[in-house]
C-alpha cells in the first residue's frame, strides 16, 4: 500500500527508469541509486533507499569514457585467502622495522635462518659454488647473494636493487627545546614526507645509539614502542582559512614534537645543560638497560607507534607505514630466499639482493647506491672466486689486469631490478593519471617508464619482466606519468647510470606514498615475492635468447 502522492510520484519515477531499462538493449549494465517505492508503511522516514542496477549510459557514452566499467554479472570475487599468509608475515617484518637500521638487523636474521653466511667487508672472503652470504654496510644496507653452483669468474649478476629508508623526521644533534611550558624535541625533516598526515598521530623513536659499554662503545638499536611524541594541530576556531586556503605548516616552526610540560618534568630536566631532554633520555636508559651517562651518541627516527594491519572490507589492503620503500625490500629477500636449491645448482651467474639506505636523499652516502656497493659486490666475488694455484697448478698467480678484466666482464653481463613503490590510480583524483596508465592494486607488479630516464627501463629491459610474467601467470601492470606531471625517480638511474647495468625500473602499486600512512594490494606482496623468485630462477636462460648488441 502506498502511503502518501510523494510515494507515487516515485513509482513512476521508478516505472520509467524499468522501462528505460526494458525498451533500450544496448546500454550498459552500471550501477544507480533510485528511491525504492515500496517504503516501510509504518515509518516515519521518507529515506528508505534500494540499489537497483539499470542502463545509465549508452555504448558509444562508454567507448568515450577513460574509467574501466565493472558489469555486475560478469565480476569474479578476488579470494584473498591465498594470499594472505604472506601479508601477515610481511606486516610483521613492518612492524618489527620501524628504522632502517632495524629493517637490515630483521633481513639479517631471516637470512641466517635459511643457511646464509655472514661476512665482513674488513676481512677476507672464502667463498664456494652455491654458498649464500651477505654482509651489512653501516647497519642500514645489506648486501645478499647466492653463488651458482657453476658460476665462473667472469659470470654475470642478476640483481635486485632496493632502499631501506623512508620520509620521516630525524631527531636534532641538539634537540632540546623548550617553549611556553612544553619540552620539546628539535627534528630535521628526512626525505619528501606528506608532512600534514603526522599530525595528531601517537609518535615515537627508533634508531640506534651509541652506548658506553665498559671500555667499548657498541652501536645497539632501540625501539621505544609507547607514545611519547606529538604534533598537535592548530585548533580551527583559531584558523578558519586553513579548510579553504589549505593547510600548509611551516618546517621548522611547526613540526616540533611535545615530549613533556615544565610542569611535569624534573627540575634537574629544565636546567640540565645536556643537548637533549633527561626525560628523552631516561626513556632512552631504560630500554637499553644503561645509565644515561653511557649514551653517548644517537641516529633517531620519529615513528609511528599504530601497527600495520590488514583492512577493507574483504580483507583486500595493507595499511601501514613505511611501503616506501620496505615493501620491495621484504618482497625482494623473500624472492631470494624461495629460489630452489636445484636452479642454484644449475646457475651460471650470482643471485644478488642488495638494499641500499638513503634513496630518499639522494643516495650519496657509503651505504646509498650512488657508493660502490654494487660493484664493490660484484668484484669482491669475482677475486674469492677467481682461479688460484690450489685450483689451477699451471697458474702462478692472477695478475691484476686479469682480476679486473673478469670484474669489467661480470659487470656487463649484470642485469638488475630497481625495485620501489608505484603509483596505483587514486579513486579521488584519477585525472592525475595518464587514461592508457593506471595501475590498480591487487593487479601485480608495475613496470615504470619515463622518456626523461627519471626511470631506467629500456624495451629490452622491460621485456624480461613481461616475458617472466607471461611464463609464470604473474600479472604486470604498466606506468607513466602524464606530460604535464613531474616524475619521481628511483636507484635504477643512479646504478644504470653509474655502472652500466642494464636496468628496468618496477614496483608494487600504491597509494598514499610518503605518508605516515600508506596502502597497498594484499595480493600484490605474493605476486612480486613470486616474480623475484621466478627472475632469479629463471633470467639467465632468458637473457640467452635476447641479442641487442652484437653478441
């Protein structure tokens, strides 16, 4: 029974659009949100709505249209059942990484547990056909590979190229501030970080600190894990522009972190002389299980203490921090770690994971990719394993001319994976895509093109990623930025650049990058873990059937 003539003029509203549905085949199948007319009688509530799905646009409207239409009938539920183990694990790893020097420590042990060998860039290296090893560089890089057991000097390296670090803020070398009753915390901003998303978010420290241990000073790492920082807001009675004029915080006036009030400090903390706070210092104390005169020096990050989770409704999304870069760097060490013994066996070249610090500044430090390290790898391995007198009696001695040559050799035969975050398309702001470029999570990985080299894939380069897909059901995705937008870049210019490495830039799509906050596809952790295996099992026999220059 229909209630009111409100009602029935939505009955025939609803009767047209049937009809319109009915007399004209040719349209679409999309979703619309019509009044439904057979209301709750004994509600007052004239807000009773029913999803009906009817033609709303005809096919040439469809053919212009740059956003991709979902037919309801025909769209096949995603089980994320299968992926998720992986997701979980990865979140842990996030979780327990809240520094790049706690990143390198967790990739550490989760390559000592699968039989990889740790060695000293200080000493000697004795290496062997399908040994695995790694070595760390100034506790934020790690260098990991894995020899084939008919690896010979001179051989190439198939690399995969990462970074540990991400935006964040640094605590000062003088951080002790004091301002209208707070105590405050003086920090550096790191990188490009979307500095508004750390407002009003439960904040703390990570890093390492050099302690005093007897007649040693021993870097150890620490993680305080309850909130002791925040960057407040500016309440908006006392600025109403900031909702229409923007929200735009100054950097060094307005991302100073409270730790304490005067009122609630020590006196001794007010009038200590010290270049830090007691209380940042007390906290520091504790959790190293020293007193605070054996701190002696710091590398601290401001971080985030909410944990990574999994969320959406069907379990779909990974929200954390840190994606940027992380996330290839787990995804690239887990590929490494899954490659089979047997490909190893049969391996002519050395499987190589190398996670660089400092790509977010530029990379020009020790432990940054525009440093040696590639090459410092590739030679070092090249001499361990180079033929001897014990190997070869007729030999006298490699000369070194010849130990060099084999390093050139090595190198021109290399090929490596820059492996770093990808823009997924933003629902909200799709016009920031280029229409023929928009990569969704959940799709798998995400080959990076630029004409300008902001990214160093080439069609030779971007191939292999294509063909290694396409042989192992992995799907690939494919990104440019539009003409009128900048482009980020990656390590893939710097190495390729550098070294002449062959280099294809890819990466796992998401959104929200440089936030204290970002998202990724849940599926896409198990594709690329999937594609870095499959390279390092399967590249060397497809680099053989690929001729560029004369060869």
């Amino acid at each position: 029974m229909i209630n009111s003539l409100s009602n029935i003029k939505y009955i025939n509203r609803y009767t047209r659009a049937l009809l319109s549905c009915t007399t004209n085949p040719t349209r679409s199948t999309t979703s619309i949100l019509v009044r439904n007319p057979i209301s709750n009688i004994n509600s007052n509530s004239d807000s009773v709505y029913k999803k009906q799905f009817y033609s709303t646009e005809s096919k040439q409207q469809q053919s212009k249209s740059t956003t991709t239409t979902t037919h309801t009938n025909k769209s096949k539920k995603m089980n994320m059942d299968e992926f998720l183990p992986n997701a979980k694990d990865f979140i842990s790893f996030i979780d327990k990484s809240p520094s790049p020097y706690h990143a390198v420590s967790n990739v550490a042990e989760m390559l000592k547990a699968q039989g990889f060998v740790q060695l000293s860039e200080k000493q000697k290296w004795e290496l062997k056909p399908n040994g695995k090893y790694f070595f760390t560089r100034d506790q934020s890089c790690i260098s990991a590979f894995a020899v084939g057991g008919k690896f010979k000097s001179g051989n190439g390296f198939n690399i995969v190229g990462a970074h540990t670090d991400s935006p964040n803020f640094k605590v000062r070398p003088i951080s002790k501030v004091e301002n209208v009753g707070y105590l405050q915390v003086s920090v550096e901003c790191y990188g490009g970080g979307l500095w508004y998303t750390w407002f009003d978010r439960d904040l703390t420290v990570a890093g390492r600190v050099i302690v005093k241990d007897g007649d040693e000073y021993v870097s150890k790492l620490v993680h305080i894990k309850k909130p002791i920082l925040r960057i407040p807001s500016l309440a908006i009675h006392l600025d109403r522009t900031v909702n229409t004029d923007g929200f735009k915080p100054n950097t060094q006036n307005h991302l100073v972190p409270i730790i304490a009030t005067k009122l609630g400090a020590q006196v001794s903390d007010i009038s200590d002389p010290t270049k830090h706070h007691t209380v940042l210092l007390d906290l520091l104390s504790k959790e190293l299980g020293c007193a605070i005169g054996d701190i002696q020096n710091f590398d601290l990050s401001v971080c985030d203490t909410q944990p990574a989770a999994i969320g959406g409704g069907l379990d779909e999304f990974v929200f954390s921090p840190r994606l940027d870069n992380l996330c290839m760097s787990y995804c690239s060490i887990k590929g490494l770690i899954k490659a089979s013994a047997e490909s190893l066996a049969n391996e002519e070249n050395v499987l190589s994971v190398i996670l660089f610090d400092n790509e977010e500044v530029g990379s020009s430090s020790p432990q940054g990719a525009c440093s040696p390290i590639t090459v410092d790898t590739i030679a070092r391995v090249n001499s361990a394993l180079a033929p001897t007198q014990e190997s070869t009696p007729n030999l006298i001695s490699m000369p070194a001319n010849d130990l060099n040559s084999l390093v050139e050799l090595s190198t021109r035969k290399t090929f490596l994976i820059s492996a770093d975050m990808a823009h997924a398309v933003h629902p909200n702001y799709v016009a920031n895509h280029d229409p023929l470029y928009r990569p969704a999570m959940n799709k798998g990985p995400v080959i990076k093109y630029n004409a300008n080299l902001r990214y160093a894939t080439s069609s030779p380069t971007s191939f292999v990623i294509l063909e290694l897909g396409k042989k192992n059901s992995i799907p690939i995705q494919e990104f440019l930025v539009k003409n009128d937008s900048p482009c980020g870049s990656t390590i893939g210019p710097i190495i390729a650049g550098g070294y002449g490495l062959r280099t294809v830039d890819i990466g796992n799509p998401q959104l929200s990058m440089h936030s204290i906050r970002e998202t990724c596809g849940v599926a896409d952790i198990t594709y690329a873990i999937n594609l870095f295996q499959k390279y390092f099992e399967q590249f060397t026999a497809i680099d053989k059937t690929v001729s560029v220059d004369l060869e």
